[in-house]
C-alpha cells in the first residue's frame, strides 16, 4: 500500500542529548527556600520549554517554531522552595498543546504543578483548493503550497506531492484543509462484498481461487476473504487487486 509518508517529527518526551545540559542548569535554585512568584515561574517554564524546542526541532525541514506558556491559576498559594524544576510529564510532547510540570525538588513541603503550553511548527504544505468529495482520488491541481501550522493536529502533514498525488479522499475534505495523513488513504480496488481473486503459493507453485471480500480493499491492505466452500482466509492485496495469501 503505498501510504503518505510524513515529514513532521513532534517533539518526543524525551529530552534531546545537546540540550540536557542546558536543560540541567535552568532549575530555579535559590538556596534557602523562598516563595517564587507565578510570574517567575511562568519565565522558567519558558526558559526550559525554548531551550527544549531548539534541540529537538525536527532536522531538514524548514520549520519556524513557537513555543507559548499559559498562566498558572492565580488562586494557587505555593509553598516556598529552595529549587524548583520544570519537566515534561509522561506521555506528552512539546507539539500542539500539551502541557509542563513544575515541581519543588527541595523544600519543605514539596509540590507539583501544570502549565498549559502551544507549540506551533510553521512551514510550507500542501493545502487543497477546493472541495474534494470522499473516494475522489487527488491530483496534482488540487492542492497548492501554503504556510500552515503543522503542530495544529497530531496526524503528520504528507509534504512531498508524490505521496499524495493519486491517493483518495477518507472524507469529505473543504478547501483550505492541509493535506495530512488521515485524510488520505490508498485506492480502492474493490468494494465490500466483491468477488475477488485468491492466490495461494507455496514451494513454487501458486493456485488460484475467488471469494467474496469481507471488507473493501486497497493496495497493501490486510482484509478477510470468505471462499466459495465457505471457509475464511487472510491476506494482502496486491496492486493487481488480488488477495495474496501467505
């Protein structure tokens, strides 16, 4: 199947290896334990979350990233803490919006806050003209090269116009949209409840049969077969449309 490959590599949780020293040494130390300011707090958390975003900003592709911090809640009363230090929770990414943690690592009561924060990736994609019904397959006059956020969903932008240029509509799509992997999806080459060919090889030898197709198939798919005798089978389709069984 041949799918969109994508070019947009978020932000993983981990922090990258040219910036951990960086990222070491921007914990607020203050030595005897003092109450800090959400404005302070609100500064760090940028400080880190820049210094992040600059080692891990995806190599080659020409990506102009923001990074911005939300408020803490003004109602929150923190304790005073020698040393405070901003991380990134489990399962989360500086991509889209998502969020920072902030916890006291020394001080007499310790505590842990999240800040709400916005990455936007801003770079050159593929943004349809016009409207595109669901199954019309794309050509290269539907879409022209514009500034677009690529953070602004999970689902990775398809940046190279030969990944896309005659695959189908998943939905219905609306002018404007950026084209991105889960709005696209490989031809269909037959319908739910089609007969369809069988070929089933072993030790150079390859018999043909048909079945009924359980499900709609594309080039690559995976999809059930029920044979004429009433049995269910497994495969791949081939560009050919028919179902390869292994």
């Amino acid at each position: 199947m041949r799918s969109p490959r994508p070019l947009a590599a978020p932000v993983s949780a981990a922090a990258p290896r040219l910036a951990r020293a960086v990222l070491a040494g921007l914990g607020l130390s203050l030595g005897a334990a003092q109450a800090q300011t959400h404005a302070e707090l609100e500064a760090l958390s940028q400080r880190w979350a820049d210094a992040a975003l600059a080692g891990e900003a995806p190599a080659g592709l020409p990506l102009r990233l923001q990074i911005q911090i939300g408020k803490l809640d003004a109602r929150l009363q923190l304790a005073a803490c020698a040393k405070v230090e901003p991380y990134l929770p489990p399962g989360t990414r500086l991509w889209g919006r998502s969020r920072i943690g902030l916890r006291c690592v020394e001080g007499p009561r310790p505590w842990n806050v999240y800040l709400p924060v916005t990455v936007q990736a801003f770079g050159p994609a593929w943004v349809l003209n016009s409207n595109v019904r669901m199954g019309e397959a794309l050509t290269a006059a539907d879409a022209s090269l514009a500034e677009i956020d690529w953070a602004e969903t999970d689902s990775p932008v398809v940046a190279n116009q030969p990944d896309w240029v005659g695959l189908e509509a998943a939905r219905h799509l609306q002018a404007g949209q950026a084209l991105r992997q889960n709005l696209l999806r490989a031809p269909q080459l037959f319908a739910q409840g089609a007969q369809v060919k069988v070929a089933a090889g072993g030790g150079g030898f390859t018999i043909m049969s048909s079945g009924r197709a359980m499900v709609a198939g594309a080039e690559g798919a995976n999809v059930r077969v029920r044979m004429d005798n009433g049995r269910l089978v497994s495969g791949i389709v081939n560009a050919q449309g028919v179902v390869e069984v292994r």
